[in-house]
C-alpha cells in the first residue's frame, strides 16, 4: 500500500554511510525511507510493515542482496527489487533479473539515474497491484512491457552477446551485441541452433557448455576457438527452470576474448624467449664445452619460433671459404653439415656483400629471390629452403660468420620476435667464440712455456751432467795428482825442514777439502747415484745428507725395494724431493720428515710430510711460490698430480703423483 506521496522505501546496505545520506535524499525527493544495515533486521520490518520498493546491496555479511530479494518477495510478491552494488557483473545483473529484480544499479551512484529508476520502478509498483483489479490489467501490461523493453536497452548497450535459449539449443532472445556479431537481424537468428550460427556446424562441438549445464544444471563457463572466424570466445550458461524445477532453457553470455589471448600468448612467448636466453648465456658461463652448448642453443632457438634448421657457419681466416661448424635439425629435416663444408664465398657474391654489410638477410620466398642472387638461390633451392633469417656474426668487431633459421615446410614471414632472438643469440656466441679464441691463444702460450720450460730443465740437466764429467774428469785428476805429489814431497823431506813439512801437510789438506768441495758440487750438478744406483738410492741418499746438514730427522719409506722408471721421470721425482726438502729446512720449522716412494696403479707417488708449522692457502697460491711453481710444471710435463695442504702448526704434506708411461729395462735406469 503507498502511504506517502511518491512511495515507501525499504533501503538495506551494511554501509551507514550509504545509508543514512540515502534516506535524507529520498526523504528530499517526497519519498518515505527507512534505511537498515542488518539484512535480518530489515526482513523482520518488512513482516509488520508494507513497502512499495526495496533497494538493496549485493554484497553483505549476513544475507547477499539475491537472496535478501528471494526471502522479501515471498513476504511480499508485489514488492519491486532493485539491486545496488559496486562489485557486480553483467552476470550478476542478469541472474538478479531471472530472480525478479527490476533492476541493477551500479555504485557510485547516479542520482539522475537513481531518480528516474525509482520512477519506473513505482510505475511497476502501481500497475502490480493494479493487477487485483481486471480493468486495470491491460494497463500493467503496457506498463510492464514498457519496463521490458527498458531492460532490453540496458542489455543492448553492452558490447558482450547475451542469448536466450530453449532446451533445445534453439534462440528465442538475443541482444544487440548478438545480431552485430553474428551480422544477421534477430527474425533471421530466432529458433535457430545457436551451435549451427557460432560454430557453422550441425552438431554442438564436444566442448560445448551446453552440454555440461545439461548434465549439471549448474553454471558452466568455457574458452571456444570459433575457427570459422578465427577468434577466441567465453561463454557463460546458466540454466533456466520452470516452477517445477524442469530445465526449460538457459541464459548464455559469449565475450570475444581473441585479445586477451592474443597477449597471453605474447607474454608466455616472451617468457619462453626469456627462459631460453637465460638458458644459453648460462651454459656458455658454466660449460666449458663451446660446442656442445653451440649445438644446445641452437636446439633451444630453432624449438622456440619453430623453425626447420638452426645453424651456425664461420669464415676461415682469409674470410676466402666457410663451413657449417654447427647445425640443429627438426624432427624428419634432412641435415645438411657434410654437405656445406670448405665452400668458397666466392660462390655466393650477394649473399657475402649483405653480410659484409652487416645487413640482415631476411627471405620470405626463395622462388622470389632477385637475378643478383641466382646462385644463392640455387643453393638454397638444393636444400629445400622456403623461407630463411639470416644475420651476421661479429667477433671482436670482425665478421666471423653468420647464424640463422630457415623454414623447409612453407614460405613466410619471420618475426620482429624471431629477428631478436637470432640478434641476442648471435651476440652471445660471437663473445663465446671470441673467449675461446682468447682461451685458445692463452693455453697455446702457456704449453709453449711450458714447453720452454721443460727445454731449459732438460738443457740445465744435460748441462749439469756434462760440466760434471769434465770437473770429474779434468778438475777430479788434477787434484788427485796433487795430492798424491804433496804425501811423496811430504816423505821426501828431511826431517830437520819441518816448518817445510807442515806447510806441505798443510796444502795437503787444503787438497783434500778442495777435493771434497768438488765432490758436492758434482753432487749438485747431477747427483751420482742418480745415474749409478738408480732413484731410490740417490732419494735415501739424500734424505741422509738432509739429516746430516739440517739436524732435522728424515725417515724413509720406499715400495717396493726395485722400480723400473725412465731417466725423465727418475730426474723430475728426484728435483721435486730435493725441492720439498728444502722448503722444509727454509721455512717450515720443523723436526721430523717422513718421505714415502711407492708404486700403485701404474702410477710413482711421493709424499713428503714434515710436523712443522704448517703452510698457508696464501702461501700456496703466492705466484712468488718459484719452488711449488717448478714442482707444478715438472708434474704437468707428464700429466701427473700435485697436491700440497697445510694445517696449523701440524706440518705440511707435498703429494706428488707421476704416471710410469715409458717404462725401460735399461739397467742405467732402474731402481
């Protein structure tokens, strides 16, 4: 029943401070509001009171706004619904209407709108309870279908395409956005199969929505390819039912969404392109194999933009031929790497001159190709080549060759996406080659230093042997004689010249230490025993005379009691000793050495080990270290290990390891 002039209001939003300015403008406007923030506390009002309209919120804590409009129409059957909300869909406006609201007001509010919504809406009010009496009920139905028609100007002002279905797949509504998409005037869609309009097929499609509502009398969206059109579409259904509960139709809503995807698959390829970038710059940094991780990233670039074959060519020095270094192959492309090998560039002018130019050869059709590039064009024919992206390859700001994909399936463009990918990737292995050029160089020079400096120990050694034979063999005599000469004029002399005689006792010992002078420096310059008894004897030797001289004890421990070495090796274990030792006397301070020579898997292993103080990481790696740098070179001459550790106070151990490559017989090698 309307009491006041224009209408009562029920108004119910869990916000009071939409609430209260709310009532006061409806108050303004000559209507009677009642406002309630509890959805409970409002249905209990509406119990004991009548009310023309009820504005209501869709979100609240204790009733939402849908069901809030269920429970108050059973209450009253002629109160006029309308929906308020700022966090609603199209969806949610159109299962608000199929519940009975009159309409959908979005926040903020306009109040222009709000003024002339609650105008229609006491319009609808009136002609409702018109109804009880006949003479007015054609009237309501002008007025009701004035409403609809309303309501359908708000459907058609959205650009989603809104049908109305019956059970059997049939149109009996549409909006505007519908009729333009589909581009056909409404008398032409109605009763039409929606399928046979959207998908041009005489059966739903196996994804259709449709068939699950069916199955679920539930809401079900999908994502459907229309390929007809080449677009991506969303469909939401909803089913309809009667008052028995019988599925009688549904609401569809379609949206093109080829857009949204269109980004989604721009943005998962640049993600791909990232994740592959990242995948080859890390090989390059971790992998010390170029061409394996050459060869991966080729896989990685070719898999990407879908390419048949992904290759790398590189010049010779001269720039005068090249060849195919590295080539990636698709599932069933024939490779072609053995056959591009050592080809002139004097073969392909317009190809080398694009280069040169540091141009991009981008090829869309081979069949098309200019007459500069007839030869060119042959070659790429022979291979079976449509279309092709090529770029050059710089080195140290040098054209070292180029990089490329091409397609053996179809002609066509290549992409400012695959154009970057070949650029970054190329960039990356022109600095990768150019490293292992560099790395190339360095370890040519360090072998030639070592090298070098294996040369000067062989010379040093050999030079070694051969002053000592001729100090023995000149210098040794000499003394010999003297001395022999001095014990005769010492028996010769008469017993009264005996200031003569001690002066001849005298130079006989000077003799004898000059002699034994000698006799350690032939010891230095090439030790002997080393030649005569063999390593073993020369290393027990010297661990004696270490002892003797240092005070420091030496034990030794030698397995087996025989070992067949060549002179090389037997000279190289024999320096390192001496070596170790003397940076044992020189710096580790210590009381004991304990040296152990054996033999184990075709392998001479030496461990010296002193209780001293201990040497230091920075020690170790000091390169002022001249004794662990000729240990280190020695050691790598025949492809041995060296290892040496210090703990604190603890000592230090040297551990020398030496593959028996070249065993010998020879007698003067032995031991």
């Amino acid at each position: 029943m309307i009491k006041s002039k224009l209408g009562r209001l029920l108004i119910v939003d869990d916000e009071v401070e939409l609430v209260t300015p709310l009532c006061g403008l409806l108050s303004e406007w000559g209507y009677e509001a009642v406002g309630y923030t509890s959805s409970k506390d409002a249905l209990e009002t509406l119990k004991e009171h009548d009310f023309d309209l009820l504005l209501s919120d869709l979100v609240m804590p204790e009733i939402d706004g849908i069901e809030l409009m269920k429970a108050a129409m059973k209450i009253d059957p002629h109160l006029v619904c309308i929906i308020i909300s700022g966090k609603g869909t199209i969806q949610t406006a159109v299962e608000a209407m199929k519940v009975g609201a009159f309409d959908y007001i979005v926040k903020p509010l306009d109040w222009k709108l709000l003024k002339l919504i609650l105008s229609r809406a006491m319009e609808v009010r009136r002609l409702r309870e018109a109804t009880r009496d006949i003479t007015d009920r054609k009237r309501m139905e002008e007025k009701l279908k004035t409403a609809l028609n309303e309501w359908r100007i708000t459907l058609d002002s959205t650009t989603d395409q809104i049908m109305l279905l019956n059970s059997e797949m049939e149109i009996i509504k549409a909006n505007l956005a519908t009729t333009k998409f589909l581009s056909m005037p409404f008398n032409k869609i109605l009763g039409k199969k929606c399928y046979k309009l959207f998908h041009g097929k005489n059966m739903p499609p196996a994804e259709c929505p449709f068939e699950k509502m069916k199955r679920t009398k539930e809401h079900v969206e999908a994502e459907l390819y229309l390929s007809e059109r080449g677009i991506w579409i969303r469909i939401s259904v909803d089913p309809i039912f009667d008052d028995k509960g019988n599925l009688t139709g549904s609401v569809h809503i379609s949206k093109d969404i080829s857009a949204y995807k269109k980004a989604g698959e721009a943005l998962k390829w640049r993600l791909e392109f990232e994740k592959t970038i990242a995948n080859i710059s890390s090989r390059f940094v971790e992998d010390s194999n170029v061409d394996k991780s050459i060869n991966a990233a080729l896989r990685d670039m070719g898999i990407l933009n879908g390419a048949s074959r992904a290759y790398l060519f590189i010049f010779s020095e001269d720039g005068t031929s090249v060849d195919n270094t590295h080539e990636w192959c698709a599932e069933g492309v024939t490779p072609q790497i053995d056959n591009l090998q050592n080809l002139p560039t004097e073969m392909f002018p317009w190809w080398m001159q694009k280069l040169r130019n540091r141009e991009v050869i981008h090829i869309t059709d081979v069949s098309k190709m200019p007459e500069e590039a007839k030869a060119e064009k042959e070659i790429l024919e022979s291979q079976d080549i449509k279309s092709l992206l090529v770029i050059p390859l710089i080195s140290a700001d040098k054209l070292a060759g180029f990089i490329g994909f091409d397609n053996v399936e179809e002609t066509g463009e290549w992409s400012e996406e695959d154009l970057a990918l070949l650029r970054i990737s190329s960039g990356l292995i022109g600095n990768v080659l150019e490293r292992k050029r560099a790395e190339d160089e360095l370890k040519s020079s360090r072998e030639q230093l070592r090298n070098l400096s294996a040369h000067l120990q062989t010379v040093r050694e050999e030079e070694g042997k051969h002053i000592a034979r001729e100090i023995h063999d000149e210098l040794g005599q000499a003394l010999t004689a003297l001395k022999m000469d001095a014990s005769l004029l010492i028996n010769k002399l008469p017993n009264d010249q005996k200031q003569l005689i001690e002066k001849t006792k005298s130079m006989s010992k000077l003799i004898d230490a000059t002699i034994q002078t000698v006799q350690r420096i032939l010891t230095e310059l090439r030790p002997g025993l080393l030649d005569d008894l063999g390593l073993l004897a020369a290393i027990e030797w010297q661990a004696e005379e270490f002892q003797k001289r240092t005070g420091i004890k030496c034990e030794v421990t030698l397995e087996p009691d025989e070992i067949i070495i060549d002179q090389d090796r037997s000279t190289a274990i024999f320096r390192i000793f001496q070596e170790a030792l003397t940076n044992v006397s020189r710096h580790a301070n210590a009381t004991t050495v304990k040296v152990n020579l054996k033999k184990k898997a075709e392998k001479l292993i030496l461990k010296v080990k002193d209780d001293g103080r201990g040497i230091t990481e920075k020690q170790i790696s000091d390169p002022k270290s001249l004794g662990l740098i000729g240990i280190r070179e020695r050691v790598h001459l025949f492809g041995g290990e060296f290892k040496i550790s210090g703990i604190r106070d603890k000592g230090t151990a040297v551990t020398v390891g030496i593959p028996l490559v070249g065993e010998t017989d020879d007698k003067n090698t032995r031991r």
